[in-house]
C-alpha cells in the first residue's frame, strides 16, 4: 500500500485523555480514533492488525472443532427477560426501542440468544454437543470506559458457546477450549497466565481467566513461585480461621471479617467462605456492620426454595461501592434466591442485588415495604483475610507472588443455567426430555490487540511481533523527489508485492526525519530504506526491534527478506 494513498494520520502527541502506553500509541501511529467516549474507529492500520488477531482467534477455534456464525447486535428484550438478565445485567446493558415500541438490547453478550436458537433448532441427543463461535461487536455501557481499547464501551469479541448432553462432554469441550486459548495467547506472542477465576460453590475448576500480565491491569494475580497454582485475588482469599460452634454465637462474635475496608471487600470473602461451608456471614466495615449472607431453606411467596443465599443489609456504603461490592459477592456465586428479607436501606442498594443476582422469580421483584428478616441462624463463622504476597500457596506448593493482568479470555462452564431459564431441552436416548448443558468462552479481539501493544513497544512507538504486524516491510523512499530513489523505491515495491509480502510503501513528500519518526511509531518488523546509495543499488534494511542494520543490494533484498 502506498502512504501517499493511506488515511494512516500519525500524531507527534499524546492525546489527552491516554494515560496508558496502547492507547497512546495506538491513536498517535494511525491505528484508532475515538468516536465517543470508549467507542473507537479502526483506520485502515489498525483493520489491518484487528483482523490478523482475528485470524488466528478463528484458527484456533476452527482447530477446536467450533464452527462460526454470526448472531444478531440487536436482540429482542424478551430473550433477557426470560432469563432474569433484563433486570440483573443492569446499567451495562444497552437498551433501545423501535418504531413500535418494542424494546431490544445492544449484544452485551449471546449467551440468552444462542440458547434460544439451540432451544428451536436441537431435538436430539444425536445432534449434541454442539459447538458455536462467532467474532461480532459486543455492546457494553461500561461505568468507566477507559484505556482506549482495554475498556470499551463498543468492542469485538469473539464468543462461543458448547451444548451437551452431559457434564463430561462439557468437560471435554472445555478442555479444547482452553487449549485453544493458550494457542491463542501463545501465537500472539503474548505473557499470560491462566487463571481459577472462581472458587465458589463448584470449587474453582470450572471457570478461568486468561490474563496478560501487565502493570496496567486492572486484575491482582495471585500465583505460585513453585507451582501451576495461579487464581484471581477476588477469587482467593483464604480462611485464617475457620470455626465451627453450635451455640449461638453473641452478637459481637457473628461479626466473621475484622478487616474489612470496604464493601468490596466484604464481598469478595463471599463466594470463599460459602464455598467453604458457612452457612452464614456476616459483614462489617469500618466497625459498622453491612450485610449478613445467609444460605439455607428459604420461603418466598408460599414457594419453599432450598439451599439459596440471601442477603440482609444493615447499613450501605457509597452507591458505587454497593454496586461493586454485590457484583462481586453475588457474581462468584452464580444463581442466588429472590432475597425475602432485606433491609432495606437505599433504593440503590435494591437495585444493586437485583442487577447482581442471576435468580429472578418469574414475578419479578417486590422488594419494597418487606419485612426485615433477621430470622437467620449462624451455626459458624470465621476469621478471614485476604491472601497476602508471602503466604504459602494453597496448593501446598511454594509462596505467593502478586501480578497484573488484563483479562483477555475467559472460559466458563455454565451448566444447565441458561438452558433451565430458558426452557432448552433434548430428547436423550430413552426419549426422555432433558436440559442442555453449555459452556461459553470469550476472548476480547479488540482489547487482546490492545494488549499486544502493551507488551510490545519501546520508547520510540509499537514493536508489532511479525504474526500482527500490519504489514511485514516498511519501504521508505527517503526523496521522493530524486529520480533514482523513486525508480529503485518504485521497483522494489512492486517486487515485494509480486512476491507475496506485505509492504507498506511511505512515498509521501516528507522529510527523511518524519518517515523515520513514523515508521518507528508504527512500528512493522523491518524497514527497507531507499536513501543516498539508491544510484549503486543499495538499500538500508533494519530491524524494528534489534536496530540491527545492514546494506543490501536490490538483487539480494527478496532472499533476505523471505
Ligand atoms: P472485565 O472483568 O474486564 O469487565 P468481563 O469479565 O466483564 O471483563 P466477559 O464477560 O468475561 O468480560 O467477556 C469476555 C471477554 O471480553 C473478556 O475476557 C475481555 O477480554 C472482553 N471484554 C469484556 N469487556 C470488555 C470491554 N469493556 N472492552 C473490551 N473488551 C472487553
Ligand atoms: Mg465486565
Ligand atoms: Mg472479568
Ligand atoms: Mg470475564
């Protein structure tokens, strides 16, 4: 492609609003340019890197057995309603109506429509498991879009999703799955790390988080010096203490977290206390008491539910906090009870749990004017603590460290949740009626390039590693104006194209400084420069990473090259 022709507009500055290194550079080499606030346009470069990504995302998948389709963006509300998520998805979901004013949600994500094709289309044990992918923009209105790529607001991903006859089939696809995201991750030439992203109720097998380890991760890892144990610190802190009394403990004794700063926090010792048999939690922040989880045998509207959580507030914190504490807490925990006592505080706090919990009941939520429950029993508690740098692994294995990643992949067995909600049944072998079992996994394309970048760069712009590279050759014609340049310049463009490589051709009226400055920040493997020694046939070839330099001769370029 010749520069001249491109829309590849380069900046000397950092744009304003980029406080990390991608989306510097990304935005200052040409790549993206921001439409609104966490929605990015990909210039023609950045397509160009975005569907390498892509490629090898869709390899990795075809390999796994997955086959690609392409679902809807729009999506009728009443596949989320069916699920409760219409509701428990909260703010991040977008929300439009048509015309009629029938309303539809932005794809956050496929898990409800993918499920409601499968319900219409699978009859059978014969036709199962099934296994579906496709790469489509997602739409999420994230409360903080930041980071350029790493955060947006409209980004791409690819999504797939498995259905199953039984919990070992799952099992199996699950595994091809994460093999496929390690191939992924490792051809991209990306440090990861798979981590347990959930030691809830199942015990920490049946969902992982692919994670670049980077400083600018919003993610704490935390992993084994000496073995493969490596977890999301929301999902591993440990239990210091862990108590069992069958007398009622005082009210000063039910207070289980000493240490609590926030309700974040608090949550986030949830999903493991619970996961370690507690029946019953209570939380305290700063010396003030907050919520108190309860799990047991519950009765809502005449319906005896058994083995639910559920949540009693005390007292709340800021919006934000609630909102981050109970996605958290309730996240790791996948389905919980329609709460039948709660306290309550704020109107926020409510919509907080709702958008949190997963278990809608059919009428929806009534939560206004209840009557606080405190009608809870704790049979034990615990002294609990996050895990620290330094403490020994709970594999047994070695000690502790801390990272940052950014979670580019995430793989998780969903089991019968969605198929139940929504009603997706197969017939099995004896002709009996049966709820599919699934498993989704994710991979943010946008964010993983994004990712790339911030593994590969150097003080004078982006490092592309070859397998993303917009183009392998940066062919810089340093004056244009000098007959021999262009010719020369000219021939070997055409010899490069000819022979199958992808060349980026920088042909512009520019000043020597500029091509260089700009070939740097956009920052292709190897840069053949055209320069004084044109008229003898030499060229200058330099490598975007080493710096290492060597003259070469036209007639040598391609074997050098190739
Ligand atoms: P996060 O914890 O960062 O908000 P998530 O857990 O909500 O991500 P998933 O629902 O697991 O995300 O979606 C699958 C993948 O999509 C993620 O692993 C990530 O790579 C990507 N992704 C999620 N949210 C965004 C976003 N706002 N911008 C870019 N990529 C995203
Ligand atoms: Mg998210
Ligand atoms: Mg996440
Ligand atoms: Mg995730």
């Amino acid at each position: 492609m010749k520069q001249s022709e491109m829309l590849l507009p380069t900046l000397k500055e950092n744009p304003a609003d980029a406080e990390i290194k991608s989306h510097q550079l990304l935005v200052r080499a040409g790549f993206i340019r921001k439409v609104a606030s966490g929605i990015y346009s990909f210039l023609p470069i950045g397509n160009r890197v975005l569907k390498k990504v892509e490629a090898i995302v869709r390899e990795e998948m075809e390999n796994a057995g997955a086959h690609e389709m392409n679902m809807t963006a729009l999506q009728p509300s009443e596949f989320w309603k069916e699920t409760g998520r219409w509701n428990t998805f909260g703010p991040e979901l977008m929300r439009i109506h048509d015309r009629h004013h029938r309303e539809f949600a932005l794809g956050a994500t496929h898990e409800e429509e993918v499920t409601a094709l499968i319900r219409d289309e699978v009859k059978s044990y014969k036709q199962l498991p099934l296994s579906l992918y496709q790469i489509q923009t997602k739409f999420r209105d994230e409360q903080r879009p930041r980071f350029g790529l790493l955060r947006g607001r409209e980004f791409l991903m690819k999504d797939a999703y498995t259905f199953h006859q039984s919990y070992e089939s799952l099992d199996t696809s699950y595994e091809k799955m994460f093999n496929a995201y390690s191939n992924i991750f490792s051809r991209l030439g990306l440090n990861f790390r798979a981590v347990i992203a959930d030691s809830g109720a199942m015990g920490g097998k049946d969902t992982h988080e692919f994670m670049v380890l980077s400083e600018v991760g919003e993610d704490t890892i935390a992993y084994s010096d000496s073995s493969q144990y490596a977890a999301n610190i929301e999902m591993a802190p440990v239990v210091t203490q862990y108590e069992k009394s069958m007398e009622e403990p005082k009210e000063k004794e039910k207070v289980a977290t000493p240490d609590c700063k926030t309700m974040a926090d608090a949550a986030n010792y949830l999903g493991h206390s619970l996961a370690a048999g507690l029946k019953s939690i209570m939380f305290k922040v700063d010396e003030k008491l907050v919520m108190v989880i309860t799990r047991g045998d519950h009765e809502v509207n005449d319906v005896k539910l058994k083995n639910l959580y559920d949540a009693s507030f005390i007292d709340l914190a800021t919006e934000e906090e609630t909102r981050t504490a109970m996605g958290a807490g309730f996240g790791s925990l996948g389905p919980i009870s329609t709460p039948d006592h709660i306290e309550i505080v704020a109107d926020y706090a409510v919509e907080a749990l709702v958008n949190a919990s997963c278990g809608a009941n059919e009428d929806g939520f009534h939560y206004k004017n209840v009557t606080p429950g405190k009608d809870f029993e704790v049979t034990q508690y615990a002294d609990l603590r996050f895990i620290e740098e330094g403490d020994p692994s709970p594999d047994g294995q070695g000690t502790i460290q801390f990272a940052k990643g950014i979670e580019v992949g995430h793989v998780f067995k969903l089991g019968k949740f969605y198929a139940e909600k929504m009603n997706a049944t197969f017939l099995d072998e004896n002709g009996k009626a049966n709820t599919l079992i699934m498993g989704c996994y994710g991979v943010g394309i946008s964010r993983t390039m994004a990712s790339i970048v911030e593994q590969y760069h150097d003080d004078n712009g982006i490092t592309w590693p070859k397998q993303v590279a917009p183009y392998q050759v940066h062919l810089l014609a340093l004056n244009i104006k000098k007959e021999e340049q262009k010719e020369l310049a000219d021939r070997i463009y055409a010899t490069l194209k000819q022979a199958g490589i992808e060349v980026l051709y920088d042909d512009r009226k520019e000043r020597a400084g500029v091509k260089f400055a700009d070939s740097d920040l956009i920052g292709i493997p190897l840069r053949v420069t055209v320069g004084k020694q044109a008229g003898d046939g030499y060229v200058e070839c330099k490598e975007r990473v080493s710096g290492e330099q060597s003259d070469v001769h036209e007639g040598n370029l391609l074997d050098q090259i190739t």
